[in-house]
C-alpha cells in the first residue's frame, strides 16, 4: 500500500502556524484530500495530558532535560497512536509542530546539547522524518505582537532572546535541510500565507505521486 505523506508546520510564537494547518487541511479537504489533522504537544489524550503538565506557568523549576523528554514522551504517543497508522492507511498528515519544535526551543532555544535532542526523538519517534516542513518565518517582533492571547502559557512568557533564539534556530535547521524545510515568508494576511503553503504541499504532493509511479 502506497506510504501516506507527511507534513509539519512550524514557526515561533505568533507565527500564525495553528491558524496556517487549520486552514491547509481545510483546503487539502475541498480537493478530495483524505487528511489527519494533529498538534504537538498534544494529539492524543496522553499528549494533552503532558501539554497541561508542560505548559503550565507554576511549573518554572521544571529542567531544560525533563522539558525535552516530556516533549519527546508526548511525541512518542502520537507517532504510535496516531501518525504511524495514518500514514500506513496512505493518508496524509498535517502535524502542527514536531521534532524540528524540539531542535528550536530546547537545543537553541534552552542551549541543550543536539546531540541528546536528537537521540531521544529517534528514539521517540521511530525514526520518523517529515516529508516537508513549512516554516512560518516572522521576526520576534512581529511575532510576540500577534501572540495577544493575555494569559501566556511557560514557554510563551519566555523574554525576547529567548525567542530570537528559537528564531534563528529554525533557520539554522532550514539551512541544513532545504530540501525538507521550505522556509515562507508568514508576515503577511493569513488567507495570502495560506494559499502559497496550499501550492508548495500539492506540488510536492503532485511530485511524491509521479515518483510512485515510475
Ligand atoms: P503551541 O503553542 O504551538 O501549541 O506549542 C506549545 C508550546 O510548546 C510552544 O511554546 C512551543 C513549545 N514546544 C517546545 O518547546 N518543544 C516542542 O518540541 C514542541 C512540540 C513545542
């Protein structure tokens, strides 16, 4: 049975990347796409349980380590229940975050070895590599100004450094993989953003299917 494709969406706070998936799925669908929508963390009842315990602002002594391995342990339970069984059925996948969340935050982001980040979502993940990521590229000022939500989760409440930091760290794992990674400019209206992730994902769509078929 043909392997389903895989496709992540990633970017800094305010990047506009939950609204981006909303919105790729919707338009994935009108085409006749069958596709599995999930986020990170989270995307199962176990993952949301460890997005409540990692997002929640009286946990500040939480370490960079159990920071990373909770996310990992969140990451491990989607990949079983949910994205390894979709993508066996041929469906496709639209993930709002994944490993590459990890690289940004916890490597460049927290400064832990990537190395060790790597090691554990191998791990967690079975080895599981998205066939494209999207990253929604803004500046952190762009960014933490869209983010009005007014109750900031931990990560969120980060100062500035912190998110330039994550910033570049996204770009930084474009540089090393353009071929997975297509870096969009995110700064603009939402509906522009979403139809130039619409063109990119049914191209490569389009070019994952001529090549099952040679
Ligand atoms: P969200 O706001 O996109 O739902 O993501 C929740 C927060 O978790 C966000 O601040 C980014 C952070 N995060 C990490 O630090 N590492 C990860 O591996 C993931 C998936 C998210």
């Amino acid at each position: 049975m043909a392997r389903g494709y895989f496709v992540t969406l990633e970017g800094i706070e305010g990047s506009g990347k939950s609204t981006q998936a909303h919105l790729l799925v919707e338009r994935l669908r009108e085409h006749g796409t069958a596709v599995v929508a999930l986020r990170e963390p989270g995307g199962t009842p176990i993952g949301e349980g460890i997005r409540g315990i990692l997002l929640d602002r009286d946990h500040e002594m939480m370490t960079p380590e159990t920071e990373a391995l909770l996310y990992a342990a969140a990451r491990a339970q989607m990949v079983q229940e949910q994205l390894a069984p979709a993508l066996a059925k041929g469906e496709v996948v639209v993930c709002d975050r994944f490993v590459d969340s990890s690289v940004a935050y916890q490597c460049f982001g927290r400064g832990l070895a990537r190395e060790f980040v790597h090691e554990i979502n191998h791990w967690a993940t079975r080895a599981t590599i998205p066939d494209l990521t999207v990253l929604l590229d803004v500046t952190v000022e762009v960014g933490l100004a869209r983010a009005t939500r007014t109750a900031c989760d931990r990560i969120e409440s980060e100062g500035l450094e912190f998110h330039e930091r994550v910033r570049q760290g996204y770009l930084a794992v474009a540089r090393d993989e353009p071929d997975r990674v297509v870096v969009m400019d995110a700064s603009g209206p939402p509906d522009a953003v979403a139809d130039r992730v619409h063109s990119v994902v049914l191209e490569r769509l389009r070019q994952q299917r001529a090549g099952a078929g040679d």
